[in-house]
C-alpha cells in the first residue's frame, strides 16, 4: 500500500476473505466495501500483480483490485476519480 501525504489510506476487516483489506484512497476504499457486500463477488485481491515495463522491466506497476465472481469470470479494477483519468484527446 502506497502512504504518500495526503493520501487516505487505511485497512477494514473483510468478512468475505477473513482478513484485513487495505485501501490507498477513500474512493478505493468505497469501492472495496461495494465488491464486500456484492453477492456476486465469490472474492477480490487489493494490488494483486506487479506489471513490469520500461527499459529491462525496470519499472513496477500494481492495478488495485483483481476480482472474482461467482460464475468464474475475473476482471482487474483500476479505481482513479474522473479527474485522474486521461483526457480522451491524449489517448490518440
């Protein structure tokens, strides 16, 4: 878990994994406790892979959330605010 200043990080108990689940945002975690109380959710991994990239895979990183539902498909969540998110016209 990333503890820049200013960053709202912090952890709750999952009843859902039996453990501690642990947040880098108030949004994220806004968005843990909504995958929580999902009954389609079976499970959900915080930062569950390294992506390597860059020169020589010189550079780390972590999507927020892989998630498992019940029938057995499995995405990966990258929770950012809208203003976080590219503008469309950089993505061409």
């Amino acid at each position: 878990v990333d503890t820049q200043p200013g960053r709202r990080c912090g952890a709750f108990h999952s009843r859902k994994l039996g453990r501690p689940v642990q947040f880098e945002s108030g949004l994220e975690e806004r968005f843990l406790r909504v995958l929580e109380d999902s009954p389609s959710v079976l499970s959900y991994q915080e930062q569950p892979f390294a992506i390597e990239y860059g020169p020589s895979g010189t550079t780390r990183y972590f999507p927020d959330v892989l998630v498992l539902l019940e029938d057995g498909r499995a995405f990966v969540a990258e929770v950012k605010a809208d203003w976080e998110m590219p503008l469309q016209a950089t993505l061409r």
